[in-house]
C-alpha cells in the first residue's frame, strides 16, 4: 500500500497555526501522521518536513532576534532593522502564506563594494531586512543538520569554532612533522560557486524540495548596482545569513575528498592549507587537487596564489609560522605587522581634527581588538617597539594641540621643565615630529604621564592575556 500523508490545518490554511495539540507540537518541532501499512507513525518534520520547522513561530522569532541583533543597513527598499517590527505585525500571515504556497520571491541584495588590501575590491550582497529573517531562519534550522557532515578541520562560519582554532590545528598538524604546506587560493570563490553543483549537493541531504526551492530562489534573485539589475548565474553573495553556511556545504566536498587521500588540512571558510612532509609530495597534492576543485566543483583555482612552500613565513589567517625546537610557533605576518602600524599611524594623525578623548577611545579599542586577536602569536619585541613608536607620535600630536608658541611654553613649564629650556623649545621652529622625539618633550610628557592620562599600550593589553 503507498504511504498516503494526513493533512494538518497549516496544509488546509496555508499556514502554521497557534493552537495545536501537545501530540502536534513536542519541543517545537511540528509532526506529521504518516500511515505504513496497518500502521499509523508520528513522524518529525526534520527528517523530510523541514519546511514547516522553518516557519515555525519559534524559529521565526529567533530569527528576528538574531536579525536585529545583527544590525547592519538596509537592502534595496531601504527598510531599517527598527522598521523590521511593525511591518512584520502587518504583514506575517501574508508573508508566511507566501512562503507556503510558493509564490514568494526574493528581493535582489543590494552591491556594496568593500576596499580589499590589495587595491581590488570585495563584492558584497545586502538582502533586504526581511529577506535576512528568512535566510536567518533557513541556516537556524540545516545548521544542525550539516555540523554533522562538516569536517572537524574546518573551522570557518561554524559554532563554537573561530580563526584561533584553525591556527592551533595548523599548529599541531606541523608539530607531527608537516613542514610543507599548499596554500590553496580559490579566486573569487563567493562569485563563481556553480548553482547547479550546489543543489545538487543540497539535494543530498535536504529532502524536502520546498526548502531547496526556497534557496534556489535566493541564489538566482539577482543583484541591484547603481540602480540597475543583475541577474546572478552563479555564485552565493556575501553579506545574508545563508551565504556562510552555503559556502561551507559547497567546500566540505573538498574537505571530504581531502580525508579520503588522508591529507591533514585546516580550512576557514575559502582559505585553505594542506600539509605535506616533503615538497615533491605537496607539488602532487597541489595538481592533483586543482584539477579535483576545477574538473568536479566547478570552482576557479588561482594558479599564481596557490603556492607551494616551507611553512616558515607561510601566511595564515593574518598569522605566520615558524619551527623552533621541533615545535611550531605562531607570530605576526609582515603584512599584518605594516597594516597595524598604518591604521595606528592614521589614529594619531596630527591633522584629523580629534580631540583628547576621542583619540584615546579609538586607540583603545583598535589595541584592544588587535592584541585580542594576534595575542596568540610571540610579539614581545614587537610591541615593545611599536609602543614607542606610537607614544612618539601621541606626543606629536599633543605638541601640535598646543598650537602657540605662550602654550607651549606655560604648558611645559606646568609639567616640570625650567622657565628657560620651556622658553627655548616652545618657541622652537623645529618640526612636530622631530620635537615629539626631542628629550626636552619626553621629560615633560613621559611614559608615566601618558599611562596616567589613559593612553593605552600593546604591551599593556598583551601582557592582559599573559600577565606576569
């Protein structure tokens, strides 16, 4: 006999429904009477119903509060998170029914374009508010589903995983005596994912062809650029909730082959590396893999960035590695080492019109974000030299603030220099930053002084993760 399906009041209405009965609803996750046979068996929607738990009101007001929680601008209708609420209340049966019965269609996501280190820019994809809160409620409920499948040496868009883990298994991977390293570079991996080979792998694991459907519409809905529309072919845009997790089903097919030739890797998100022992072997992973990425997933490999190489200098995530003793240490890669130093340079500029308070806020909150990510790395000496640096420079920046020439000297007078040498330097016609280094400017704002009036220090804030 076929499996015939009962109809449940969200089939007969178009939507869920409120008042349903403890054997409908249990942990909230709705069911379905399935009839087998002589049988009659309460199966989850979980397992092919996926639809219905994605809509479900509990899931629905996690996604809102997760959209909200968020932020971020507005899409194409330039409706604002704080918009968000009163449309929702106006509008959720229409929206849902929508859903339902297949007619809703995604807006196209707003191009926005983000300035990358290399002069190129990044492309990013900004959904609509509400768009946001149906692909939010999408990745709440195939998040759990996927982290099964995924691979425990990715590390990129998942929970309870960061870029710290990532460094550490590339840590320990090296301590077992992979030296060699393929740095793999797939170019503009967000922009060229097939459609077609996504689905399919969708497809897979997702039995419920609604659901797939709905994502469907959200890859091909197109984009909006300088008010002209676009349609998208290929590639999952950055910038919705979704896009994450589709990248991470779409690379775990890499990671998956990877395993079978028991090849260690660590990946997060589209950066990857794959260790070797020697580098004959890591030139056969590095063909043989590009040819596995390009000839089944459909995705471009950037032969010029995809390097072959020792792991000493290797960048990573922000990182570089080094071999002390048998044992692999992390410390700050040069690129990110000159990045830091121009965004300190440009926080303590002389000419950006700050005052006293606003300059130490941000250079606080910049220290703290950049040591609280780097602080894994031996940078010691480093920092120790960019706090001098820097304190050169907050110096120049004070000494500029006092602006005439009766300042200068009253002020160095009140922080303990002697009428005559105050007199002699503030009517000095030396330039800012060659005073700021001057000895006459560091005995009257010293070290000491600059600690007491709040300024922060990178020293300071590592030695917070490592104190003494």
């Amino acid at each position: 006999m076929k499996e015939r399906m009962q109809k449940t009041l969200s089939q007969v209405n178009g939507c869920p429904q409120r008042d349903r009965s403890e054997t409908e609803w249990y942990g909230g996750v709705q069911t379905f009477m399935w009839m087998c046979e002589d049988n009659i068996v309460e199966v989850p929607f979980y397992k092919e119903h996926l639809f219905e738990q994605i809509l479900s009101p509990t899931n629905l007001n996690r996604a809102y509060k997760a959209v909200m929680r968020n932020k971020g601008c507005g899409g194409i209708d330039k409706m604002s998170c704080e918009q968000l609420l009163p449309w929702l209340m106006t509008n959720k049966d229409v929206l849902i029914r929508s859903l339902m019965d297949g007619s809703y269609r995604p807006n196209p996501v707003k191009r926005v374009e983000i300035p990358k280190d290399n002069g190129k820019m990044r492309l990013l994809g900004i959904p609509t508010v509400v768009d946001r809160v149906v692909q939010q409620a999408i990745n709440q409920v195939l998040t759990p589903i996927y982290e099964n499948q995924f691979s425990k040496t990715s590390y990129g868009f998942r929970p309870g995983r960061g870029c710290h883990d990532a460094l550490r298994g590339a840590q320990r991977i090296i301590n077992e005596g992979y030296t060699y390293v393929v740095d793999l570079d797939l170019e503009r991996f967000f922009d060229t994912v097939s459609h077609s080979k996504l689905i399919e792998i969708l497809s897979r694991t997702i039995k419920d062809g609604r659901v797939v459907s709905l994502i469907h519409k959200y890859l091909r809905s197109g984009v909006m650029n300088k008010g002209l529309f676009e349609a998208s072919e290929e590639g999952t845009p950055q910038g919705g909730p979704l896009s994450p997790l589709l990248s991470n089903i779409m690379l775990n097919e890499l990671d998956k082959e990877l395993e079978r030739r028991g090849l260690p890797f660590v990946r997060y998100a589209d950066d990857s590396m794959i260790f070797c022992k020697s580098k004959r072997a890591a030139m056969r992973v590095k063909e043989s893999i590009t040819r596995f990425i390009e000839n089944v997933l459909y995705l471009k490999v950037n032969k010029e960035k995809t390097v072959v190489s020792y792991v000493r200098g290797a960048k990573y995530l922000g990182y570089s590695f080094y071999v002390m003793k048998g044992k692999c240490q992390l410390t700050v890669h040069p690129k990110s080492k000159d990045k830091m130093k121009s965004k300190l340079k440009e926080l303590t500029s002389r000419s950006n019109g700050w005052g006293y308070a606003k300059r130490k806020q941000k250079l606080k909150e910049y220290i703290r974000g950049w040591v609280g990510y780097y602080h894994l790395a031996n940078m010691k000496r480093l920092l120790l030299v960019t706090d001098e640096w820097l304190r050169r420079r907050i110096r120049m920046c004070i000494w500029k603030a006092w602006k005439k020439a009766k300042t200068k000297v009253a002020n160095l007078i009140i922080c303990g220099i002697n009428k005559y040498q105050a007199y002699e330097w503030g009517n000095t016609r030396k330039g800012y930053w060659r005073i700021a280094d001057s000895p006459i400017l560091k005995r009257a704002i010293d070290n000491n002084k600059l600690r007491s009036a709040g300024y922060a220090t990178l020293i300071g804030s590592y030695l917070d993760w490592y104190p003494k």
